[in-house]
C-alpha cells in the first residue's frame, strides 16, 4: 500500500473537489471523493496515522494552481499530491470564449511538477480531467479535451507519477448506467460518480 504513518495527502484541483469545502475550517474535506476517499481509508485502516487535506478551488485551472502553488501546496508540506485539473481549461472555450492551448495548459501543469522535485512529496498522482456525452453538446468538447489528456498522460510518465484514467473510468461506466448517473452535467460528478473516484484512487495506492 502506497500510504504509510505520518503521510499527508493533498488533493488540489477544481469544483470537482472543492465541492463546497468551508474556506473557514482548513480541515474540512468537502462533499466528493476528497471526503470519500480519506473517510473510506480511515474506516479500512484505522491503524494508519494519515492527514488528508483538500485545497481544490472552484473553477481553477491548471494557471490558477500555478499561481497558488506556494501557498496551496509546498508551505503545506504534503507527502502525497493527487491532483485533478483541466475540464476548465477545455470549458472556457465553449462559454467565454477564453481558451487554453494545449501548450499553455501543459506548461502550467509542468511548472507546478517541477516545484514537487526535491519536496516532501514522495508520489504524485494524476487524474485525467474528464467529460460525458450529456448534454449533447458536450460531444465536441473532445476536440479540446482530447489533447489535454494526453498531456496528462505524457506528464505522468515523464514525472513518474500514478495516473487515474478517469476519462475511460468515467465512460466506461456510462456504458452501464446513463451519463447523467454519473455526471449530471456531464462535468461534475454525482455521489454515484465521486464515490467511483474514490474507489479507483483507493484501488490504484492498493487499499482496496
């Protein structure tokens, strides 16, 4: 199992896991898989002295983790980093008109791996940003996405990090149930779909 005594895990990204944590209590984890997952872990492995934090913020991307890095991340001294970003460097272009090139997006992300080297951080790890076909129009979002996640793919390897494939988990799943079970909007993520993450996160560091 990846998680060990004295571990702190950080969970940075968006909505996605903010989820409405309060901006008042610096331990509080949200509504989503962030909650999900350090609930679950505590539950199945009491023994294990694990801090989980959660400093997701609400519409970022990948250049508003940038701008936070210091304070959101290294000043906290996280041993884990598990991050999840992009699906807002792929919606702004469809309603403000205010894309991210696939460059400009990589190049942020790298500069916040970059930071990690050297750290406490020991792993890193990657959640593909992801979408659903609902509502339809979500469709053509792939031609934006797409490349993104690759990026992610391509970052992972380089910066050997763990990769949760969440555009194939989270696709593959509404071959079962619909896309709106999932992801009501086809971005965020219902209970059904942050307990999913949850899941696969606590399957790829071995818990499960």
């Amino acid at each position: 199992m990846l998680l060990k005594d004295n571990d702190v895990v950080l969970f940075q990204g968006d909505s996605i896991t903010d989820t409405k944590r309060s901006r008042e209590d610096p331990d509080s984890m949200g509504n989503g898989y962030a909650m999900m997952t350090a609930s679950l872990f505590s539950a199945f492995h009491p023994d294990k002295n694990v801090k989980f934090i959660n400093r997701g913020i609400s519409g970022n991307r990948a250049k508003d983790l940038k701008a936070r890095w210091d304070e959101d991340c290294m000043k906290l001294n996280p041993t884990i980093v598990s991050i999840l970003i992009g699906i807002n460097d792929c919606w702004r272009r469809y309603d403000r008109n205010d894309p991210t090139p696939v460059e400009e997006f990589e190049q942020n992300y790298r500069s916040i791996l970059e930071k990690l080297k050297g750290s406490s951080v020991r792993k890193i790890i990657m959640c593909e940003p992801f979408v659903l076909p609902y509502p339809e129009d979500r469709r053509k979002w792939r031609e934006d996405l797409d490349p993104k996640i690759n990026s992610v793919r391509d970052l992972a390897r380089e910066y050997n990090a763990l990769l949760l494939p969440l555009d194939g988990i989270f696709n593959s799943a509404a071959a079962y149930k619909p896309p709106e079970f999932w992801a009501a909007d086809g971005v965020h993520p219902t209970l059904a779909g942050h307990a999913l993450i949850a899941k696969v996160w606590l399957e790829i560091i071995k818990c499960l």
